[in-house]
C-alpha cells in the first residue's frame, strides 16, 4: 500500500523527479565508469607483472629478497619442494635460479635479468611459450638456447640465430660468462619486463653460473589468486621461518599495490564531491517536496495518519528516486563498460609521449574496463545511504509539525 | 532595478537557496583543491626532473639517441665547456660519460648505468654532492671513487670503502673492467635511478673506455628557464657537431605533464558542473512553477516576455554567483595555506619514490585557474537558467493568473 503510494506520490511531479533522478543517474554512471576502467587498468598492469612473471607467491632462503645474491641460493631439495607442492591450495612449486647480468652482442651491452627456467614447469606458471613472436620454444629441458625479450634484442640489435653474450658473477664469486644462441624473442605485456629478461634453461644456466644444484626462487603455482594471502599465511607458520622466507606478490612489488591505492584515492576524492554535490541535489528536491505538500501532511495526521507511516511514505518516495537514478545509470553504464572491457581504450592514439610515459610508469599504453558486479552494487549502497541519511530531515519535519498550522498553509 | 529584485527572489525561499549555494560552494571548494594539488603534483614532476636529472638543455651526439649506443660520443675538451659556460643564459654545465655497465660486489652483480662525472660541475648543475647520505663526494684527493645509491649498496652488501668491479664495453667494443672503492651513498629519493646508476669521475672512466675528452652528454642548466629557445639555439651554434635537446623533447613525460595539467582541470571541472547542473535547474524551474500565478500578472500588466526571461536568467546567474563567490574564497585560503604547510603523502613513499615524485605536495593554483572556475560557474548558471526561463516566458497571463 505505501510502496503504492509513495511510487505515485513521486509522479505527482514528474519533472522534479526526472531532474532529481538524472542527477543521481550522472554521479552513478560517471562513477561506475570511472572505477572500471581505474580498476581495470591497475589490475591489467599487476596481472601482466605477476601472472606473467612473479607468480602470486615466492619462496626463498631468508634475506635473498632484500639482498638478491646468488650466494643466498638454496638447496634444490626435492623433500622441500615436495612439501611446498603438497600445501593446500599450491598447484605447483617452480624452481628458478635469477641473477642479474650484462648482455653484449657486437658493440651493444645492457643489464639485464637472466631467469634460469624449466621449460615445461615455467610455462605451465608463466604460459611463457604463448610469449615467444619469433623462433621456437626449448625443446628439452637443457637445451642451450637463451629466450630474449624484444626489448632487449632490439637494444642489442639481436635476432634469432644470433649468440648472445652473458656476463655475471657466478655462485660464490666465480666469473660467469657464456655464448647461447638466440633461440627465440618474447613479447610481455609489461614494458619493464620487455626490457630486461633473458631466459635460460635451468640446467644451462646453474652451468653458467657455477650454481649446481641451487635454486634462488620458488615461485608457487596458486591457481585461484584470493587464496594467495592464505597460502602464504600458512607456510608461513608450517616452514622453518628463520631459514626461509615466503613473500605473496603484494609484498614482492609494494611499489605497485601502493601506486594503485594512491590512485584510486585520488579518484574517491571526485567521487566523494561529486556524490556531496548529489547529496545537496536531493535535498533541494526533499525541501520542495515539503514545502508543496505541507497542507496535504497536515490534512493526513489531522485525519489520524501516523506520523511514522507518513515519515516512510517519505523515505521511500526519496529512495525510489535515488535508485531509478541508479537503476538508469547502471543501464547506461554497463554496456559502456562491457564494450571497454572488449575493446579496451587504446592510449597510443595519443601519441609516442603518452605510450612513453606509461612505459616508463611500468604500464602498457591500454586500459581495459573490468565488469565487476561489487562495483555497480557499490554505487546502489551509496545512493541507498545518502537517500536515508537525507529522509532523516522530512522525518524530523513531520514530527514537528502541528496539523492545524500546516493545513492552513 | 531587475537586478533588485531577481536578488530579493532569491531570498523568497531561503532554505531552498542556501542548499543551492552551499553545493556550488563545495563544488568549487574542492576544484579549487584537487586542481592545485594535481598542479602542484605535476610542477614537482618536473621540476625535480629538470633539477635532479634532465637540465634544462642536453647536448649528445646526433646518432647517441634512445640505445645510448656508446660509441656516439662527443668530443668535449675543458675549452669547449668553458666558451658553452660563457654564454649568457647558462649558469652552468657538465659533461658526462654514459656507459651500460655491470657492478659487482663479492656478492653479487647488477645492471647499471655508469655515469663519469665532472665532480664540480655536477656538483653545480644537479647539485649530486648535497644527496650523499653516507661516506663523502667524490673529490681530487682520493682516486678510482664510486658513489653508488644507498638502496643499491644495500641490496648489493655493500658499504663504504667496499671494492667494486664495474665491467663494460670499452670504445673498441672489448669488455673491459675496472675496480673501484665506495666513497659514498647517495639517495636522490628517486628509486629506479638509485638502484640503476652510479657515479665515478670522468677522466678515470675515459682511461678505461678509451678517448680521454670523451662525453656522451652534456648537460646545460639555465639562469631563466624563460630564455630556453634561445638559449637553445646558441648553445647548438656553439656545439655545431652535436643535436642540442631541451627537457621536452628529452623526456616526452614532462611535456606530457605540463600539457594535460589543462586537460584533467577541465575534465574535473566539467565533472562537477554538471552534477551542480541538475540542482540548479531543479531549483530555478522549482522558482518559476510556484510563482507562475505571479509572473501571469507580471506579464498581463505589461512586462515583455524578455524582460522576464532576463529576470529567471539574472535570479540564476546571482544565485550562482553568491555561492561561487565563498567558493573561491575558501578554495583560495586552502591554497594559500596548504601552498606553505604542503601536503605529506609519505604514507605513500614507496610509489612516489618509484616515479620520481617528492613526497610534499604542494598545491598551487594561478589567478588564470580562478578565472577559470569562476567562468565555468557563469556558463553553467545560463545553461541551467535556459529551461525555467523558457518555461516562463511560454506562460499564457489569462491561465497562469486563474491557476
């Protein structure tokens, strides 16, 4: 019956409603977009750096992520990768040994990040074969070809076929040098990995690096990325802590997670103002929606309408008017970002400095919308806030007001 | 006189006008904030690029470019710096040799950038010797110094007085190698430079790479940045073998950042002109529908229909007005307040570390930018009043009067 009438009450004047409601509609629709693309962008860059590389979760002997030093190698100890393996929610545990190392080809060097890899291991992890744009994949796992980023081949100016120079230092100090030939070129979505990597099969590098039998890393295979926190939670408390220690990807690039936090302040900032402006928006609408209906309030109680009933009536005519907006702008919104979502906004049309800066910002020049249900359920959950917190004024209104002077207004 | 009384129709219905005004005041409030601060972010972008790394001139050979290949370099003899230093823009100058290295410690090794510094002049152009947190500057009286960032010595092992080996192509293309001893950490707050660079002097890289006068770069830091085209004209006569660079065509990000500083204020701006749109025209059509019986009589006892379009329009444009009017004042007190106090995002250092950016924050915001503000309140005061005026004047007096 109230749902009844309150529903027509706020067709009593359409147009204040309409206007009303396509405010509340502007801040859903600007907000919903906004967010998705932000969280879209900022998740394509972390998924790019860590599906593509870091893995959700590592493990290594204590100290070597403060102090990356093939000397702080562990024992590749199939017990203890079995353990790792064996840990509920661990699909796989992946070895690798990685050093830092300059490249040289001809007149050209560069520092680079050599990762000494299992072929089939690192690409069930990594998928790191679906990244090879030229040349083939290792064929077995010692064989002696080195995978080159393009990045690093175009600053070498190096193809397929070609013999790479690595230089390092190897485990305990010894000098490492070796020729591989070029066996392959990768493409990663990440403009920093697309720099620096240089992949080995892991026999071929422990040779070149005199590191026999050990291991820097370990990265975990997690196939559901919400378990990673309590992945590491529990090896955490399960693995001799004082001999290793187990880093979820949050914790292996803070930079990143926090740059994201600062970024998506910045955007809660617009749409706190926008959503206080809304806020003023309504209200405006609730204090002529008073004032037109004063007489007809008190006729109501003076006919012995409860105060509350009225008060509800209320409430619910402000909220129906917030969610139409909400409803309307999350019609609006959702095929907007469905469609950026499929075909993500392309920054390069921009031009070579807004693909450059996104390079040096650790980002590639695309931002994909993400679909994201909690989103749009967000927004709804405000404007049901702020329409309540709102009602509270008729609702004191109401309570004050005395019959026979309202009726006489 | 319509002025008058579009003013005192305001006041008709005050509650429902101080809601109006109280959101344009917050509206403006907060463009004013989140302009200055996005200004101000971006201001200490690039000038922190300009004074910790770019300068604002660059001289390379003309085929050095992106790949830093280190065979492209200059010529650059102490008579050559000095006829550049001459020149009146210039405050000063220094060259350097760029070479793509590797640094080991025992422990372990790193990719890095070597950087052959003239220790005076890059003590004068990037002032390098004020960012040492540990050990000393590199100076005549101890020779093979290196100074290495404070973040790359610890992730390395090491410290002061440690040995180090850099290893590199020299100009023949032969690896070569050097040791060296750490005389000093530095920290410049920016992270991938501190862990990617370090600094020896130039004349002791030069006897490892090979030509003695060597440089890959020369660096140029200005008196009046105001003078950087001509500055950059004579510079390049001087330097006639060599592509003279200035800080945007080197670093297309700070161009970037100084051109979309406009872009994202107009985006904000927008933004929240039109959520004050809606209230706006709510309210305004809100003020015409209940006096329509009033503005019937207007019009029946002679007041031209635009005339009273002109009233709806002034009621609008005063209202708007008297709310942007506290807006930009309180807008103007924050940024002047927070232009001293600056804002601590420390919280944050990881990230403003990793992109070069200083932890203070502080908001700036030119008169150009209030006039800005100022304006999109006007142009949305009419775009709101368009619709209730309209309404108005379509009115008929013999039914609006008997309504």
């Amino acid at each position: 019956m109230l749902i009844k009438l309150a529903w027509r009450n706020i067709w009593r004047n359409r147009r204040r409603t309409l206007i009303t409601s396509a405010a509340v509609m502007f801040a859903v629709f600007f907000s919903v977009f906004m967010e998705s693309i932000q969280r879209g962008a900022w998740d394509h860059m972390l998924d790019n750096v860590v599906n593509f590389y870091y893995g959700y979760a590592q493990v290594h002997q204590k100290g070597y992520w403060d102090e990356p030093s093939l000397d702080l190698a562990m024992p590749a100890d199939e017990a203890f990768v079995q353990r790792l393996r064996q840990t509920p929610g661990v699909q796989d545990a992946v070895p690798r040994v990685e050093t830092f190392a300059l490249a040289a080809y001809d007149q050209q060097t560069t520092g680079i990040m050599v990762v000494g890899a299992d072929p089939a291991a690192e690409n069930a992890l990594t998928r790191l074969q679906t990244h090879l744009t030229k040349g083939n994949y290792w064929a077995q796992s010692d064989s002696p070809q080195a995978l080159v980023a393009e990045g690093v081949a175009s600053r070498l100016q190096i193809g397929v076929g070609d013999t790479i120079v690595l230089l390092s230092q190897g485990y305990r100090g010894v000098n490492a040098a070796g020729k591989y030939p070029v066996g392959g070129l990768l493409r990663f979505g990440s403009p920093d990995l697309n720099k620096r990597m240089v992949y080995l099969t892991l026999p071929v590098a422990r040779q070149w690096l005199g590191a026999e039998g050990v291991v820097t890393t370990l990265a975990l295979k997690i196939p559901d990325k919400q378990t990673a926190p309590g992945v590491v939670a529990a090896l955490n408390s399960g693995l001799d802590t004082t001999q290793y220690e187990v880093m979820d990807w949050q914790q292996m690039i803070p930079e990143l997670v926090e740059a994201k936090a600062l970024d998506s302040a910045g955007n809660k900032l617009v749409m706190l103002v926008l959503y206080i402006i809304i806020t003023f928006g309504i209200l405006g609408a609730i204090l002529m929606m008073i004032k037109e209906r004063e007489r007809e309030f008190g006729v109501l109680i003076g006919i012995g309408m409860q105060r509350l009933r009225l008060a509800f009536t209320v409430w619910l005519e402000v909220v129906f008017m917030g969610l139409l907006g909400v409803g309307a702008g999350i019609v609006l919104g959702l095929p907007l970002v469905y469609y950026f979502h499929l075909n993500p906004i392309d920054l390069s049309v921009m031009g070579e400095e807004a693909v450059k800066t996104y390079e040096k910002f650790g980002m590639e020049p695309v931002l994909p919308a993400v679909v994201e249900p909690g989103i749009f359920i967000g927004q709804a959950l405000v404007i049901l806030i702020i329409t309540t917190i709102l009602a509270i004024y008729p609702l004191w209104r109401l309570a004050r007001m005395e019959p026979v002077q309202a009726m006489r207004a | 006189m319509l002025i008058t009384i579009a003013w005192r129709n305001i006041w008709r219905s005050r509650t429902r006008s101080l809601v109006v005004m109280a959101a344009i005041v917050i509206g403006i409030w907060a463009l004013a904030f989140m302009i200055s601060f996005s200004l101000g972010m971006a201001r200490s972008y690039v000038s922190s690029a300009i004074e910790n790394s770019l300068s604002h001139l660059q001289a390379h050979h003309p085929q050095f470019g992106a790949d830093a290949e280190a065979r492209y370099y200059l010529d650059v003899p102490i008579e050559l710096q000095e006829e550049v230093r001459k020149l009146p823009e210039v405050q000063n100058t220094t060259a350097r040799t760029l070479l793509t290295g590797m640094l080991t410690t025992g422990k372990s090794p790193r990719g890095i950038q070597i950087r052959g510094i003239d220790p005076a002049g890059e003590a004068a152009v990037t002032r390098l010797n004020e960012k040492i947190v540990a050990g000393a500057y590199l100076s005549d009286d101890n020779r093979r110094q290196i100074l290495i960032g404070e973040r790359l010595a610890q992730k390395m092992g090491a410290k002061i007085r440690s040995k180090v080996v850099l290893t590199f192509q020299d100009v023949h293309g032969n690896i070569t190698a050097g040791a060296f001893r750490v005389g000093g950490l530095f920290n410049t707050g920016n992270r991938p430079f501190d862990e990617g660079t370090v600094f020896v002097d130039r004349r002791e890289l030069n006897e490892l790479f090979g030509p003695a006068d060597a440089a890959h770069e020369m660096a140029i830091y200005l008196r009046d940045p105001e003078t950087l085209a001509d500055a950059q004209r004579r510079v390049q006569q001087e330097l006639a073998d060599a592509k003279v660079e200035n800080y945007r065509e080197l670093s297309p990000d700070v161009l970037l950042y100084e051109s979309q500083i406009q872009t994202s204020a107009t985006i904000f701006i927008v933004i929240i002109m039109l959520a004050l749109l809606f209230g706006i025209i709510n309210t305004m059509l809100m003020a015409v529908l209940e006096r329509y019986h009033e503005l019937g009589m207007l019009m029946a006892i002679g007041m031209n229909k635009g005339r009273v379009f002109a009233m709806i329009v002034l009621e609008t444009l005063l209202l708007s007005g008297a709310g942007s009017l506290p807006g930009l004042l309180l807008g103007w007190l924050t940024v002047t307040r927070l232009q001293h106090t600056g804002i601590d995002l420390s919280s944050f250092s990881q990230s403003m570390e990793q992109f070069g950016l200083s932890q203070m924050v502080y908001p700036s915001l030119n008169a150009d930018m209030y006039l800005q503000l100022a304006a999109a309140v006007v142009v949305t005061a009419l775009a709101g009043a368009i619709y209730p005026a309209w309404k108005a004047i379509r009115l008929r007096p013999v039914e609006a009067i008997g309504h």
